[in-house]
C-alpha cells in the first residue's frame, strides 16, 4: 500500500539513501532539511520522482513544523551526526535533537502518524558493557563535549517514549551504530569519510590515539533496510532496537583496510585522542533479528568498495577500486 511520508534531515547521508529507497517502493515523500550539514545534491535523484517534493525548514521551529500537514509516517532523522558538526555549534545540536523531537511528536500526535526516532549508539556513551544491548543503561559523561549529542538523543529518546505512555503516540526508536556508505559528507570528519579521502588523495592517514579503539561498521543499505523494515512491522516493536554490523575493527584496522583497498602509499600519522572518545563499540542486535529477522549482509571490505569510487568521483581524484 502506497503511504505519505515525512523524512527530517532528507538531504543527509541517511536521509538521502531512505528516500531514495521509499520512493522506489511507491510511496509518496515529502523531505524536510535545513542543508546544517549537507547539500541538495544528495537528493538529485530523488528529484527525478514526480511523487517527491522537498522544504526547506528547520525542526527546531513549532510553526515550521505544525504547518507541515498530515502524514501516514514520518522518520526524523534531522541532527548533526559527526563529532565535529554537532560539536560546531552544542546548543543548536541539543535543542534539535529536543526541540526538534518535541514538535515532530506533537505533529504526530495530532495527525495519528506513526513516527520513528533516529537515535544512536552514543546513548551508551562510552561503554562499561560489550557488546552493547538494549538494555544496557549507558555511561555518558553529562559535561563532556560530545554530551550535546549523547544526552540531547537520550532526552529525545525520553520523550518518544513518554508521548506513547501518555498519548499512545506510534513509535519505532532504533539506536543506529556507525554507518557508511555513499552520500556522507567527504568534509564531516568521521573516520571512514576522512580515511577514504585521504587514502584517495595520498595524504596522511590520521589514526586518533594509538588505533585501538574499535568501531563496527554497517554499510548505508543494510540500516535503511532495518529502518524500513521496523516501520513495516505491525508487532508493536516500538524498541528501542540497536542495527548495525556486529563485526569489530580497531581504527589501526580500517585505516590498513581502506589503504589495501585505495592501494594509497599514504603515510599513517598519529594524533591526540578527543576527550570522551568510546574506546569500544558493538552492537548486539540479538532483538533485531529475533523480533525483526533483520541482520546485515555486507561485509566491511565489500562495503567499502562500494563506497570508495562514489568518494573518489565526489573529490575528483583517480582510484584503484
Ligand atoms: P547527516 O549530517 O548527513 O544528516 C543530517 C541531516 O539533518 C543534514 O541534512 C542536516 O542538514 C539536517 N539537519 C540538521 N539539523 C537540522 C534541523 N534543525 N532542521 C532540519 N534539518 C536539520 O547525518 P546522517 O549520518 O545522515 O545522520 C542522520 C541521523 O542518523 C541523525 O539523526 C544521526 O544522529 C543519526 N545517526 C547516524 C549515524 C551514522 O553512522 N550515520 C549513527 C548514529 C545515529
Ligand atoms: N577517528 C580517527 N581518525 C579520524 C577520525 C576519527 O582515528 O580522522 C576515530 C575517532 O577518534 C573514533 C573513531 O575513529 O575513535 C570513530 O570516529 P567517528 O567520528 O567516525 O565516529 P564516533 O566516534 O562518533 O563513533
């Protein structure tokens, strides 16, 4: 059956792939962005959909939102993502993850939209636990630089779950672990953009720390499938539901992977860690494969040489892949 949906954050990494995806299965979206951190040509092919149409807004503002019209779903995914952009401006990251949250579920709940919540695996803040599940209540330092982010998603969180208590809001919360793929912003400062391009470019390789630290990366097809999924799925799952890719590499790992991939002859030059830095991560998805049957496909090099020729096309440089 073909739906109305409202994507935030439509122009993002994310946003962009999930559109994509929505409007290929006949659905019909709106997009809503403030291009903080992106640029329209993400949406290029979606543009090319007769049943796309894009606003510019921004989620932090009620009337923006209250004016928006009614939807049969809408997927909030409008927030900064990478440490460095949500770091850039604390204050505008914590009231759009809140604010933004607070009137996306007022629309919700005056239109009877079932709405999902882009959280993340930083509400496990830096972690005492591993792997990470659901019911793990986290370790986020309150005062630390990344904690606009990690506190502003858990408030966001909280809410989502209180206007079901209390107003029976329909609510799908998935807590997504380190994602990549096309789309990703190559100035954005995560760690696969920044190693891709400077693999790419024959700069030096920055490893934060000695390398140790450890990451599991799930490739953007994989997650947009679970969003999907979990959206589709009548059970009442309201989660919160971890996705991401179970597998576990050090830093020092990916930077010797994407440089095998790139054959680059960059050098790998080590720097100080940022404070508040998780030293590991990675998902248990037990509860999405159990309740969801979801569990992701791509392997870390497979998805790497997917997204590296996108990156290499994008900053205008030759490769190997
Ligand atoms: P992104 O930065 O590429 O996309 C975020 C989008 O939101 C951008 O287009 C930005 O312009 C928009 N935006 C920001 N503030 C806004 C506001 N106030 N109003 C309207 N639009 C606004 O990041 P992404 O990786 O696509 O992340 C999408 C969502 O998924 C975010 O909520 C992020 O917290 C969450 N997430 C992503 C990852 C990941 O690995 N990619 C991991 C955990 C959580
Ligand atoms: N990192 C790194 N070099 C970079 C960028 C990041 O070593 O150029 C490290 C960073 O310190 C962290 C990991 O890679 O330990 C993942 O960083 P990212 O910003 O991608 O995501 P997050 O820290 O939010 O998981």
């Amino acid at each position: 059956m073909s739906k109305t949906i409202l994507v935030t954050g439509a122009s993002g990494f994310l946003g962009s792939h999930l559109c994509k995806n929505l409007l290929e299965q006949g659905h019909t979206v709106t997009g809503l962005d403030n291009f903080f951190t992106s640029a329209r040509e993400n949406l290029h092919l979606c543009e090319q959909h007769d049943s796309f149409s894009f606003i510019e807004g921004d989620i932090i503002d009620p009337q923006t939102v209250a004016g928006l019209g009614s939807y049969d779903e809408i997927y909030n995914l409008a927030c900064p993502a990478s440490p460095p952009h949500y770091q850039k401006d604390p204050v505008y990251t914590m009231k759009t993850s809140v604010f933004g949250a607070l009137n996306l579920l007022e629309l919700a709940k005056n239109t009877g939209a079932r709405i999902f919540q882009a959280s993340t695996s930083e509400v496990y803040g830096d972690p005492e636990v591993h792997p990470q599940n659901e019911d793990y209540v986290g370790h986020v330092n309150t005062l630390g630089p990344r904690a606009c982010y990690d506190e502003g998603k858990r408030a966001a969180e909280t809410l989502f779950m209180d206007y079901h208590r209390e107003y029976g809001v329909d609510i799908r919360i998935v807590r997504i672990f380190n994602t990549y793929g096309p789309h990703m912003d190559p100035e954005d400062g995560r760690v696969v953009s920044n190693f891709i391009c400077q693999a790419l470019r024959g700069d030096p390789i920055t490893i934060y720390g000695d390398g140790s630290q450890t990451r599991s990366f799930c490739y953007v097809d994989d997650l947009i499938n679970g969003f999907i999924t979990l959206m589709n799925n009548n059970k009442n799952i309201i989660g919160p539901v971890n996705m991401g890719k179970p597998g576990e590499f050090t830093m020092k790992e990916l930077a010797e992977l994407v440089m095998e991939i790139t054959q680059s002859s960059s050098q790998v030059t080590y720097h100080d860690l940022p404070k508040d830095d998780p030293k590991k991560r990675r998902p248990d998805i037990t509860k999405a494969q159990s309740e969801l049957g979801w569990s992701p496909q791509i392997a870390l090099k497979e998805g790497l040489e997917k997204t590296i020729p996108w990156f290499a096309q994008k900053i205008g440089v030759q490769n190997a892949v």
